[in-house]
C-alpha cells in the first residue's frame, strides 16, 4: 500500500472518530457519522422531516411522556400492549 492510500485511511479514520464523538447539539441521535439514519432504513436522514427526530437531551423527555401516556391507560389496555409488544412486560412502570 502506497504512503497517500495509508495517509487517506488514516485521514478517514480520523475523521470519523472526531464527528462520533463531538455530535452537534442540533443534530438527532439516530444519524450516523455517514449521514444515514440508524433508527430507519433511510440513505440520509430527513432532519426536521422526521417523526423519528431525537435532539440530544431530548430522549429522556421523551422516555417520560411514553411511560405517562401508557400509565394512563386503563388496566385492561395496559395488559394487552404489554401482551402483544413486551412479552408481558411493563417497561413504562420502571419510570416510576
């Protein structure tokens, strides 16, 4: 391998490492360092167009108003989605 091809994997590296670990503020949780969203099965990320946007600092709230809305549900429905999507489990009872 010539001095520029490891000179150029080395700079790809770099870069990549750099753009995981600084992530901007505006920018969701579910997109890669390539640009790709991680969440969907999308080439880009949609930014403001996505149902799926998660700001950092965001997911904690988040997680909160989801175990509210389900805590709020009647006994009954409560059991059924905990039946059909938790294999009988109650995540959002964790919260408390």
């Amino acid at each position: 391998m010539t001095e520029e091809a490891v000179a150029t994997i080395e700079t790809n590296e770099e870069s990549a490492n750099a753009t995981t670990a600084a992530r901007p503020a505006d920018r969701c949780i579910f997109q890669g360092a390539d640009g790709k969203c991680e969440k969907l099965n999308n080439t880009e990320c949609r930014e403001g167009g996505c149902s799926f946007l998660v700001l950092p600092g965001e997911e904690a709230r988040k997680q909160e108003i989801w175990a509210k809305r389900l805590c709020g549900l009647d006994e009954a429905k409560q059991k059924e989605i905990s039946k059909k999507y938790y294999g009988g489990g109650r995540p959002w009872r964790l919260n408390k």
